[in-house]
C-alpha cells in the first residue's frame, strides 16, 4: 500500500507514506527499548512477578555488548517475586522479534520443562541460554512474558533489544548474504553423478563443526 496510519495507545500518532510511517514506528519501538525495564511503565499483569532489568553474558557469565551467530548466547534476567510468599507455578516467556517486527523465534518454559515453582521471595537470577545462535546479524527486540498458574504477572512488549553480529557458525568464515533467510541452519550438502551413485567417487560439503 502506498500510505499508513500508526496508532500509539489507541490514537493516531502518524500518517504519510508507508517508509514514512514505518519508520517512524521503528523508531517509536526503539525508544520504548531505551527505557530500562524497571522504570517501563507499559506493563500490564498482576505484579506478582517483576522483570527488573536484562543483559547480554557469554557462557562465562561475562557481560558482553552483543552475540556473535555461532556462539552460546546468555540472557540475563534480573527479577522479582513481589510477594511475601514462595512462588510457584511461574512460566517465563521471551518473543523474539526482528528489526521490522515479525516474530522469529519464542523462547518458553513451558516448551522445555514446564512450570516452576519454588521461588523465595525477592530477587531473582534468571538466565536463558541460546546455544550456538543460528539468528542471522541484525537487532532484535525482545517481549518478556511471565505468568503464575495461568495468570498474567508482568508483560513488556519490546522489553529489550539485542544485536547479533557475525560470526563464523559454518566453520568456513561464510555467512549467507543479507537478506537471504533469517537463520543459520546446520545442513550437509551430497552431491555425486548418476553413474557413479554409490561408488566413493561423490563430492560431499558438510559443516564440521
């Protein structure tokens, strides 16, 4: 389409040709990231569980300023049990979007465990490890979710951006060219004529690492 309306909190904010408008919400979306997560306001849930702050680390525990694609990737989460009792029944949700918002990936308790319970009171560590990062290079923007036994707790959209810089993930210093899919998958190429199908004459291109 050649035009767009951008609405913020309900209401028009922007409206003009489509790259105008676009990039207009990019930036909007860039500002709400800027702000650190204990002082967003935009949240929504109970308040039973508080995101507090987020950081990049290597397997180290190490802070670092961006991920490499390749290498094991750690969120770190600071958070918060805000009530006076043992937590329990938590679910920890991260959307992962990318620059223009499509989402590429979730990141879920539930898909890999289930709840967890168990929680004093107070602060909490919480680290997600994304081991050996296939997203391509670029910035995205994360969505933090947490619930209690089904309930909403806390939700921020664009809670925290992250960059992914290149990296040497196929082991032979090759990244596929900008734009060309948004993730580095492991695959192993065969290739070998008709008559010689079988014999040990075939070509065989794989990633070693």
């Amino acid at each position: 389409c050649d035009s767009a309306l951008l609405l913020v909190g309900g209401k028009p904010a922007a409206h003009g040709s489509t790259g105008k408008v676009v990039g207009e919400y990019l930036r909007d979306l860039g500002r709400a990231a800027s702000v650190a997560i204990h002082d967003r306001t935009d949240r929504s849930g109970s308040g039973e569980f508080r995101f507090v702050s987020m950081s990049l680390e290597n397997p180290a525990r190490c802070p670092v300023s961006a991920f490499q694609c390749g290498t094991d990737a750690v969120l770190h989460f600071v958070a918060e049990n805000c009530t006076s009792r043992e937590l329990r029944g938590l679910e920890v949700s991260l959307g992962i979007d990318n620059e223009v918002g499509q989402r590429v990936a979730l990141v879920d308790t539930m898909l890999v465990g289930g709840r967890i319970s168990g929680l004093s009171p107070g602060p909490l560590n919480i680290r997600v490890t994304l081991p050996r990062l296939g997203l391509v290079p670029g910035r995205y923007r994360l969505t933090a979710y947490a619930a209690t036994n089904g309930v909403v707790a806390d939700w921020i959209k664009d809670a925290a951006v992250f960059d992914v810089q290149a990296g040497d993930f196929y082991g032979t210093g090759q990244l596929p060219p900008q734009g060309k899919g948004m993730f580095l998958l492991d695959h192993r190429i065969v290739v070998n004529s008709e008559k010689t199908e079988g014999a040990n004459s075939s070509s065989e291109f794989f990633n070693q690492c």
